[in-house]
C-alpha cells in the first residue's frame, strides 16, 4: 500500500496530468505503477495524453523522491491518504467529475455519513446569521446529520462549533494542507473536530497554498453533501460557488432570504429569485424535502445478495456500480461503466423494468 501511494502522489504530481487524465490512467492500466512501467507507444493510445506528458511521466526521478517524503511526513502527521481507486474513498466525492485523484485527512469521523449537509457563508457573518446557523444545527441533531463547512471564519465557523456543541459529527475542508490550520485561530476547534469529525484536503502534505485552491475546494464541500445550505453570502464569493457546485451535481441548495438592503441577503436572494435554491423556511420543512425521517435511523433492512448471473455483461456492470457507489447520475455510470449513453438509457429503463433500480430526479439512478 505505501508503495502503491508513492506511486499514486508522484503520478498527481505531474504537470499535465489533472484529475481527469490521473483517473483514465488508473482505468485504464490498473495502477498508477502500471503507468510509469507501460512503454511509450502504449501510452500515446490514451485520448488526451501528449508526448510532453508521456516524457514527463518517464523523468520522473524527482517525482518519486517527493512523494516518498509526502508519504512520511504524512504518517508522522497522522494523516492518511486514500486515492480515487481505494474503497475507503467516499462515495458521494467519487461520482463527480472532477473528483481528486488522492484526498489526505485526519481525524477519527467517517466519510459517506448517512445524512449529511453543508451550511456555508460569508466571513463577515451577521449576528442574525450566526444565530440561524447555530438554530439550524441545533434542531437537526434529532436526525443525526453530519455538519459540512470550510473551517473559514463567520458561517463556517458557527457551523463547526454549533456542530461540535450538539455532539454532531462535522467536516472541515480544508484549502490548505492538513500540517497547518487556516485561519490559525481555529486550531483549537479544528482539534476538537478531529475528535468525532474530519479535516480533509486534496492538497498534499507541504504544498503551498494558492488562492485557487479556496475556489476548487467548495466542489468538495458540495459533492460531500446531500444539500447544502447558504446562510448569508454576498453575490459573488465562495457560498456562491459551492452552490454553483452542488447545482451542478443535482444537489439540493437551499437558501435562507433576507433584507433586500443587506450586502449578505444578496447572494441567498439572487439563487432564490433565479430558482438556484428553495427558499429555506424552518428545519421542520427542510427535512420534509429531504425525505428524512429520525424515527427510521436506527431501522436496517437486509437484502439478500444480488445475484448477477442472471443478467447481461452490460447490466451486471450498471448494478455492480450502483451496488459499489449506491446513486449515481446517469453521466457518470456512462463513464465508469463505458457504456454509451443511449444504449445505457436502453439498460436503465429495461433494469426499471425488472424492479431492480429506481430513478432520481436529476437523472439519478440507485438500487431499490
């Protein structure tokens, strides 16, 4: 395994090979060693992979010795490292595109809570909005929902620490590599988060930050999340995005309207009145959408095991990955499994057919 992740953290590192291309690589040779051993020639046969990149890949001497360094630090940091292909990656973060090749993070929570919502806001929140965020957490404890935010100051640290006070588990995402807390004044909140919850960062461990590692981190807060809930927010700024975000991945966005005078009621207003968000009303009514009900949390039903046998190679392979990634949109069983997408839609409706899956809005698909 840590030869594995030596291999997987200097294939990451590599100019020219994004998140995309890191995953077509791992697709395609099975590892990320299998890459570096696989000839040239082969390599050239994989779309958008240049003879740059491939000379790249090949020089990589530097590379492999940074990486080993990544893989210490880390463990002496108690930092762990899971990439794309292991099965401890969470299964919401996964089935986006752009998910990151590796994720590092800390902490003794889990990854793919049952019920999870990210609240997320400006950094100059109000009173008003930090009381709403600290009244919201509060009343969903009874469902037992994981807090998601950025561990930035104003909402997101209201949502930590509201969090943290009703015994609920929380994430923090971090724009920083996870050997340093930012801003420094949360390090006692981010201590206590590691207690029941997780930090959790794409960014490896020594890695400068940049501004735009605060932009690419909000994907991760969206796609961690089955809603997410904009507080207070001026009309351009870091909710936004993640709202763009969780948008895009067919997630629930709510928003919490407000004065029309108010620099923060700007943001929430505009994703209301452009139908972006659902008007955020009350807890009561936010958990009525989202179908959650406390009194079945404790409630488990076996299934019995799911015998492939009897269906086609091209369907065993749609219900392998819904049985691996629970739901999925449609787009991304079309990627995973390489099935064209109108010869998938053709599976999916025969699959509906049979009782064997069940259609989302947004064109999800999950197991019944």
């Amino acid at each position: 395994m840590h030869d594995d992740l030596v291999y997987e953290i200097a294939l990451n590192k590599i100019d020219g090979v994004g998140g995309v291309l890191f995953k077509q690589l791992l697709n395609s040779f099975g590892s990320a060693k299998e890459v570096f051993e696989t000839p040239n020639a082969k390599l050239l046969k994989i779309p958008n992979l240049g003879k740059i990149t491939i000379d790249k890949i090949k020089a990589n001497e530097e590379g492999f010795l940074e990486a080993e360094t990544i893989v210490k630090e880390s463990l002496k940091n108690n930092i762990r490292i899971v990439s794309f292909k292991h099965p401890d990656y969470p299964k919401k973060l996964k089935n986006i595109f752009e998910a990151p090749p590796l994720l590092y993070f800390k902490g003794k929570g889990k990854l793919d809570y049952p019920k999870s919502v990210a609240i997320v806001g400006t950094r100059e929140a109000s009173e008003y909005g930090k009381k709403s965020t600290e009244e919201i957490v509060t009343q969903l404890k009874e469902y037992n929902v994981q807090i998601i935010s950025g561990l930035a100051y104003g909402i997101d640290i209201a949502a930590h620490k509201a969090a943290l006070k009703n015994g609920l588990s929380t994430v923090g995402v971090l724009a920083n590599s996870l050997e340093t807390v930012y801003p420094s004044l949360h390090k006692k909140t981010a201590k206590e988060i590691e207690e029941t919850g997780l930090l959790i960062s794409e960014q490896a461990f020594g890695t400068q930050t940049k501004p735009s590692f605060f932009v690419a981190r909000n994907r991760i807060i969206a796609a961690l999340s089955d809603a997410t809930i904009v507080v207070e927010s001026a009309r351009k700024g870091g909710s936004m995005v993640t709202a763009e975000y969780a948008n895009n991945y067919n997630k629930e966005v709510f928003a919490i309207p407000g004065g029309i005078f108010q620099k923060y009621s700007e943001g929430p207003n505009y994703l209301i009145s452009n139908n972006k968000a659902q008007i955020f009303t009350s807890v009561p009514d936010f958990v009525e959408w989202m179908k959650w009900d406390a009194e079945n949390e404790t409630k488990v039903v076996e299934k019995t095991p799911l015998d492939l046998s009897k269906y086609t190679q091209d369907e065993s392979k749609v219900l392998s990955l819904l049985m691996q990634n629970g739901e999925m949109l449609i787009d991304d069983l079309s990627w995973h499994s390489q099935i064209h997408p109108n010869k998938l839609a053709s599976i999916l409706l025969n699959l509906e057919f049979a009782d064997m899956v069940k259609q989302s809005p947004g064109k999800k698909f999950k197991l019944r």
